[in-house]
C-alpha cells in the first residue's frame, strides 16, 4: 500500500513513521501535489501552531491539495484542527473540511491543567474507525467499552455534526470526525499502544 505523510513545518512526524512501519508499511514525507494525489491514503499528523502551520501549507499550495483530495485521509492531533474551518490559535482560517471552529481550553477547576496531557478514554464511537471498540458485543482481542488514548493539546474541537468520538476533559468535546474521505483524531494513536495500533490499522483498511 502505498501511504504518504503530508511534509510541513509541523513536529512529531516521524513516531507516525514508525507506527505505520510496525505495521508493514514504509510511508514517505512529501509536499509535492502529484505524490500526495497518487497515494493510496494520505497521514496529515503533527505538533504546532495553528497560524504559522497555515502559513507554511498556503506558501506551498497545500491547503487547496489536502482539500482536493478523494482518498482517505487521517488528520492527527493539529493535522485535526487544520481541517477545521477556523482556529482561535492564531485567529486564523484553516482548511475547512469541517464546519467547526478550534478553541482554546478555558479551565474551570484548579485541577483542570493546560495543555491537556495524558490518557484519557474515548466514548460515543461512530466509526469503522474504531472496530472492535465501537461495537461492544464483538469478540474484541482487546475488550474496552471505553478504550483510552494519548493526548497532547491545549486546543479542541467541540462537538458537532461531524463528530465520531468523545472525549470529556473542562467539558465534552470532539476526539474524532469524519466527513467524506476525511477522518480526523485530537489524540496521538501512533503513541496509544495496542488501541492506536488498531485504530491506525483500521484507517489503512478503510
């Protein structure tokens, strides 16, 4: 299968590499329109800031490739929220594959830290994206109502039409979407063990 890894100015890149090698795949960095076209799935992953991301992938012409993509696309962590319509970092106009604007976490309890780091589970599965987890009654090799994943990120998605799963840190928000041929996920599966194994496994056999 031949899988490209959308190369911008964005970190973390390359844990998404290893991920997808464990399971079989050597993916390749590119930003060139034709290879990213011509790929059977496309990875958008990274760690950033939502403004000079967009800066850099506008520079390039990348915006307008991402959108006209037709294969499946996995967006990751940033790779998310620039597929929003509009993110407050940076106040900025992003991709807009999804109708949602990115906000900030506002904490409401000292407990409550800022950026959201760790584990924590996802609920309200709506997607083959996440089988076995979705459905509960299966014979899942890793049985979890209420899988848990990693997260790093100071910024969310809330909920809307396009949401797949939830997460709930300060409040309920989007910890995937999907519209179309675009998934998209705030946590890291290339750091959430055996379940982002097989969530990563599952959107290369989409």
């Amino acid at each position: 299968m031949n899988v490209a890894i959308v190369k911008y100015n964005a970190g973390n890149v390359y844990s998404v590499v290893n991920a997808l090698r464990r399971l079989g795949i050597e993916p390749y960095l590119t930003d060139d329109a034709e290879q990213l076209r011509k790929a059977d799935r496309i990875v958008f992953p990274g760690q950033g800031e939502a403004r000079g991301a967009m800066d850099y992938l506008r520079s390039r012409g990348l915006d307008e490739v991402i959108r006209s993509l037709t294969q499946p696309v996995l967006g990751i962590c940033i790779g998310q929220q620039l597929l929003c319509r509009h993110s407050e970092e940076g106040d900025v106009d992003c991709i807009g594959i999804f109708d949602a604007e990115v906000k900030r976490f506002t904490p409401t309890r000292h407990e409550d830290k800022v950026p959201c780091m760790g584990w924590n589970e996802i609920k309200d599965l709506k997607s083959r994206l996440f089988a076995p987890f979705s459905t509960p009654d299966s014979q899942c090799p890793m049985p979890n109502a209420h899988p848990y994943v990693y997260f790093v990120h100071s910024y969310y998605v809330p909920l809307c039409a396009e949401t797949i799963a939830t997460a709930d840190y300060v409040l309920p928000y989007s910890a995937a979407l999907h519209k179309d041929n675009f998934y998209a996920c705030q946590f890291h599966p290339e750091k959430s063990g055996a379940v982002g194994e097989q969530i990563i496994k599952n959107f290369l056999e989409l």
